[in-house]
C-alpha cells in the first residue's frame, strides 16, 4: 500500500480551506476559541485511543427498507472478505467486530451498497469500518481514483491514511493519494491511485478545475467528521458541491460524533435515502461523584487548600482544571515546588505534544494533570479519582457553564468507579455560581474545611 504524498515533514495547520499553512506553537489562542477547537480534540482523541472504547450502549438501526433483513455479524469472517484485507484487519487487532462495526459492516458491504449516516464517538472503530468498506470496492486493474474520503483538516486525512495503510498491508497493488494542499501535481495529469483523500477544498479543486480526478467514476464516497467538518467556514458548501458531481449509484457515507440539528441538516442533503445508525453515548452521571467546596479569600489560599487536600488524600491520580492558560502554568510550577509530580496541558501545545502528556499521565508518570478546559472532554483515565476545580468554569459572559463542569468532574466516578469533586470557592460572584450549578444538576455540593484533617480523611474513605 503506497502513498503519494510528498510533503515536508513540519508541524502545518490547515486554513478555513484545507490549505497547509505552518503554525507557532506560541499562537495566542482564549479558552473559548479552544473549546471550539472541535478538529484538535478530535485529533487528539485519536492520537491517545490506543484500544477502542468498552463501550455497552446500545445501537439504535433505522432502515431506509424496513422490509429488508436485519442482521449484525459477530465475527470478520461472515463479512466474506478479501483474504488479504482480513488479514490487514486481524494484523490491527481487532479480534471482532465493534458496536458500530458488527451493524454498520453488513449495510455498507451489502449487494447492492447501502447509503450510511452514522453517530458514534471517537473510539468506537468507525474509521476502520469505512476504510474496510472503500478497500472492499477497490477492483485494483482500474487505474483511476474509485472512493473518495473528505475530512476536515490536513492532519485528520493523515490519520484515516494511515488506517488505509495498516489494513491495506497485505493488499500491495492498492494505492492511496492525498488531496491536500501542498501535494502539487502536474496539470494536465490525471491520479492513477484507487483511494483519494484529503480536505474538502483541495479535493473540490482537484475534482472541478484541475480535472485530476473523474468524479463519475467514483464508487464509495465517504465524509468524516461531519461534526467538524460544519464548524469550519466553507466546508459544507464544498462537500455539498463535490456530492453533487457523483454518480447516483455512488455508495455515500457519513459519520459524526454528535448529531446537532445542524449535522443532522447537513447529512440529509449529503446522503440520500440513508440507513441511520446512532451508537448512545454514555451517559455521565453524578450519582457516582462525592461533590464538595472550599471557601478561600484568594487565589493563595485557594493553592493553600490544595496542598492540604492533596497532602491528606492517597490520591490515585488528580486532574486540576484552571481557567486561564496563565494560572494553570503558575499552578503547575507552584505544586512542582512542592514536590508534586505535576504535568500540565495546555491550548497553546501541538497537539502531538498534548498527547504525549497525556500519556504520560495515563502511564502513572505524574499524578497531577493541571489543565485548563482542552481536556475537559472525551480523556477517559481509569485511574483518575480525584477531580479539583480550581476556577469554576464560566462561558464567556460570566454565567455558570453546566455543561463544561458535568464533562470536567465526569472525568471521575467513571467505570462504575466512586470519584470526588472539590471545586474552590473564593468570591461571593464565584460562590453564586457555585449554588447556580447546585440548582442546575440538584444535588447538594458540601462544604469542606481543608484545615480539618478529620474530615478530609473522612471524604477519602
């Protein structure tokens, strides 16, 4: 399996286009602009998935023909698949097929192929599901492009790449192009290789004005991270106008991780007739966290009662979020003092970088993560058990941001684990919001007294 992409290898950041462009690390990026960064969590999701996610929800199927049998498959070998993409799959280590793989597969190898919109989050095997599909249709004496895969980013299309390469291993006659800008071709030239992916505007370009590629002859169409994909200006537009180039018969795919009454608008005019998948996402839940604040005057005595909560807890691991970028890099150095072992992370890393520190974190390298929201969402540690709120998280005009506290303290309590929660308290404005999300989830958030040894050792047990 041979790629043709011939770029040079530095850290690069796609614009609103797709367009390769090199970033600074020390961009200045707002804790808003980061919580909008759906396309650096989503990498990062699948920089740090190392197995997929054990996940026991259920699978809802919707069919476009309600009449037509329903079945999952528990094993690759049903599937009848090329020898050597069996293969690729069982060298990937997937034993058996995934929630979403065991429903999805069948639809989208099924005679004739079957349209697709499915919901699942970052770990659930979607992308070797499509990619299994598209090396399924591949038929490698044509020598023309035959599926096409849009995603959002530069750096997205590397990740989906790479699964083509691991599954296409044992498949050496398949070949896979990336239209990306920066991979410049001659004009006039046509891709010989079967599988093209790459960024919506490069692929528009390369489909429409530049002519590298037949769009009536593709077979398989798939879009990828349609939830990302909306968020970026001029995106839709141009997945909407390549969808419009392809044959009628040609198999469309969809995948998001959030079906949003916009995701789900867009889906429609992408997909025509579909069968809809939705994987549930695990509910987080409070039942299982033990909620408690600290009253403080400043931010001092806010570090004050940290030391003391940390110092009495034989704390597994703790997650420490902050507010500003600032405070969590003067915070981190202040518990290093102490003799913490501390990482921090933070919205100006490189992705890359981000998820070297949570790995080490995972690893039981350090036992404190201090961070601001980044990582509030989607980073599952089984080992975290403590998780302390440092600022409360605030949307942008000030008001209590109930969602955001649900996914920080929801990194505890998980895998039917009991977690805590100790959120710092230091003005009366931040002791308002504080009762706000007390009446937003109705549940009592205790007070603590951090000088009490007793009671600390109490909540610990």
């Amino acid at each position: 399996m041979l790629s043709n992409l011939h770029l040079k290898e530095e850290k690069t950041k796609p614009d609103a286009n797709g367009a390769v462009v090199k970033t600074s690390a020390n961009a200045e990026k707002t804790d808003e602009e980061e919580k909008e960064d759906r396309a650096a969590q989503s990498l990062l999701n699948k920089l740090i998935r190392s197995n997929l996610v054990d996940n026991t929800n259920q699978v809802e199927v919707l069919q476009r023909d309600p009449n037509s049998p329903l079945y999952s498959v528990k094993s690759f070998e049903e599937l009848r698949l090329k020898p050597q993409l069996l293969q690729g799959v069982y060298a990937m280590g997937f034993n058996r097929p995934s929630k979403i793989q065991e429903n999805a597969l069948p639809l989208m190898l099924a005679e004739p192929p079957q349209n697709l919109i499915a919901q699942s989050q970052s770990g659930t095997g979607k992308t070797a599901a499509f990619v299994l599909a598209m090396l399924s249709q591949v038929e490698p004496a044509n020598r023309y492009p035959q599926c096409l895969c849009l995603s959002p980013t530069y750096e997205l299309a590397l990740q989906t790449g790479k699964v083509i390469e691991q599954m296409g291993k044992f498949y050496p006659e398949l070949k896979l192009a990336y239209a990306v800008r920066g991979n410049k071709l001659e004009r006039g030239q046509k891709v010989s290789e079967h599988i093209v992916i790459g960024t919506p505007g490069t692929v528009l370009d390369w489909c429409s004005k530049l002519k590298f590629i037949d769009p009536k002859k593709i077979k398989v169409f798939v879009l990828d991270e349609a939830d990302v994909m909306i968020a970026t200006q001029g995106h839709q537009d141009q997945s909407i106008r390549i969808q419009r180039m392809l044959p009628r018969n040609c198999q469309m795919l969809l995948f998001s991780a959030t079906f949003e009454d916009s995701v789900w608008k867009f889906a429609q005019k992408v997909v025509p007739d579909p069968n809809i998948i939705k994987l549930k996402r695990e509910e987080e839940t409070l039942d299982t966290i033990k909620q408690y604040y600290v009253l403080c005057n400043n931010r001092d005595e806010k570090f004050q009662a940290l030391c003391n909560l940390y110092g009495a807890i034989t704390i597994a691991q703790a997650m420490i979020f902050c507010h500003t970028r600032k405070t969590a890099s003067w915070l981190a150095a202040e518990l290093s003092k102490e003799g913490h072992q501390v990482a921090l992370l933070s919205g100006e890393m490189m992705v890359e970088q981000r998820a070297a520190v949570i790995e080490r974190f995972r690893e039981g390298k350090e036992k404190v993560l201090v961070t601001t929201n980044v990582c509030a969402r989607g980073i599952d540690v089984e080992q975290v058990s403590v998780v302390i709120n440092f600022d409360l998280p605030v949307d942008k005009d000030g008001n209590p941001d109930n969602e955001t506290y649900l996914h920080r303290i929801g990194r505890t309590g998980r895998f039917g684990k009991r977690g805590l929660a100790v959120n710092m308290v230091d003005s009366k404005h931040s002791m308002n919001i504080l009762n706000r999300i007390q009446e937003h989830f109705n549940k009592k958030i205790e007070r603590l007294d951090t000088d009490d040894l007793d009671e600390i050792e109490k909540i610990a047990n």
